[in-house]
C-alpha cells in the first residue's frame, strides 16, 4: 500500500507568469505575492518544483486558495486556471494534483473532464464555498460532479479577509486567525447539510478542520448534535503536531485521518504516536480517502 502525502504546494512557472501580468490581487510584483487580506508574500523557490520526499510514494499538489483564483470573475481565472492544471505535464509519478475550478460560473463538463485525467486525484475547493449550509447548498452541483466521477473533495483555506491593517500583522496571523476559522465553518456547514445532500462523497479538511471537532459538547450544550462519526469524513494533519492530532483521535477515531506535510509552507514532522499509527495515517486511510470502500 502506497504512502501518501495528501497536501503539497507548488506553483507552475506559467501560473507565476500568469499573476505577474495582473494588476490587481492576486498578482505577483517582482518576488513578492500581494494579497488583498494577507501581507505581502516573498515567494519561496521551493515552490517553483514539486516536493520530494522519501517517506511517501505520492504527493498530490494542491492550488493555494488563499490566491482566491477560484472566486474570480470567469474571464480572469480561466488562464489562471489553465496554467494550473499544465502543471500536470511536467510531474512524474511520484506526484498528482487536486484539481480546482472557477465557482462564479463552474464549467462542469470541463470539470469532468479535468477529472478524468490520470494525474488528478479529486478537487479541491476553498473553505469559504463552504461557509455555511447555503453555500454549501450551492456549491452542491459542483461537489456531485466529484461524487459521480467517485473521486475525493479536499477542502483547503480560501483567501483571508480583507483589512486595512493586514500589513501590519506577523506573517503567520492570517494561518492562525482566519484559515482554521474558515475550515471550522465549512466543517459546520458540512455537519448540517453535507451527507443529506451528498450521500456518497468523501471529503477531507485541511488541517484537521480547524479542530471543529473537539467542539463537540459545545455543539451539543448549544442544540447541535454528534453522533455516529461519518465514515466519508476525513481530516489532514498539516501544520499540527502529536497534541492536536491526538486530541482529534480521542473525537473521531484513527481511521479518518489522513497525512498532509503543506510542502513548502511547513515542514513535516512525526507526531511520534507508533508505527500503526503512522501506517494508518500515511498509507491505508490516504487509500480509503481516494478510493472508497469500507474502514
């Protein structure tokens, strides 16, 4: 059984070609990313070339929704886009990618067949499609082209909101203040309205959702429920360590959760919690995730 990394970075040259000939957000200027909501960027070169790593056969790459690509208007994202999913035509077959899509007016037989390719692994959208049961209700068409096709949904942070002092917050602010936040909501929204609308999909959270989870009592004290773990959920370790992940353990089980590094923007590390745990979370849930079947 193949060990997988379910959450990688990279930025093909033609996308950072892309962002430079933009004038407003998102767009490069120089080495610098500007974001609307986030501080400037300086872009690291390990994003230029996909990860490699010893210690897992696949790295599925994913688009940094943060950049807000997938919200733009059509006619901006599409080359975006398209430089995107190009990025397929260098990889090896250590690498695959989340495939992404514009969410203003998504184009889903082009998503179909972005989805056929052998390259692409599944979609990814960000976390603020998912802000709520509305939203999810709209984005709804999108993710049942994901659940036909039996493939995976990965819920990634989308862009930080926009403030007039966002340039003057430490780098790290918007990773702790707004993405888990974002990955929260869309937990939430999917707690609500997900299975009911989507009975097969399997989905998995950046990030271990936020640690929406370990809300659980609150959810319960305030009129929520949570019951049976649904078996199609899965969340992605990224930037956390043994704590967290055990804490989301004692919640949800071991079987959803599932190995992402976030190459280049952090670095992996064993959370330390045995070989069977690391064999779970690196190779047979990633395998669940992307193939179906039972746990």
């Amino acid at each position: 059984m193949i060990r997988i990394d379910c959450h990688q970075h990279a930025w093909p040259e033609a996308l950072v070609d892309a962002l430079r000939r933009r004038a407003r957000a998102p767009y490069v200027d120089g080495d610098e990313l500007i974001l609307d909501g986030e501080p400037p960027y300086r872009i690291d070169p390990a994003l230029r070339t996909p990860s490699a790593r010893e210690d897992v056969d696949l790295g599925l790459l994913s688009l940094s929704s943060p950049l807000g690509i997938e919200t733009l208007p059509p006619e901006e994202a599409e080359p975006l886009l398209d430089a995107w999913h190009g990025i397929v035509a260098g990889l090896d077959d250590r690498h695959g990618i989340w495939a992404a899509v514009n969410l203003i007016e998504p184009d889903l037989a082009v998503l179909r067949a972005i989805l056929a390719a052998p390259a692409a692994h599944g979609l990814q959208v960000p976390a603020t499609a998912l802000a709520d049961p509305a939203a999810l209700e709209r984005l709804a068409p999108v993710l049942a082209v994901v659940e036909d096709a039996d493939l995976p949904v990965l819920v990634h942070p989308g862009p930080a909101q926009s403030s007039p002092g966002a340039d003057k917050v430490p780098g790290w602010w918007p990773a702790l203040a707004s993405y888990p936040a974002q990955q929260a909501a869309a937990w939430f929204a999917w707690h609500v309205a997900g299975r009911s609308l989507l009975p097969r999909l399997r989905i998995a959270f950046v990030a271990l959702a936020g640690l929406a989870p370990l809300h659980h009592e609150r959810l319960v004290a305030r009129g929520g429920s949570f019951g049976a773990i649904d078996r199609h959920v899965y969340y992605e370790t990224s930037s956390y360590g043994p704590r967290a992940i055990d804490a989301m353990v004692r919640v949800v089980g071991v079987d959803p959760i599932v190995h992402g590094s976030d190459l280049p923007y952090a670095v992996p590390a064993d959370p330390g919690l045995g070989a069977a745990f690391s064999h779970a979370v690196h190779a047979a849930n990633p395998h669940h995730l992307m193939n179906g079947g039972l746990r």
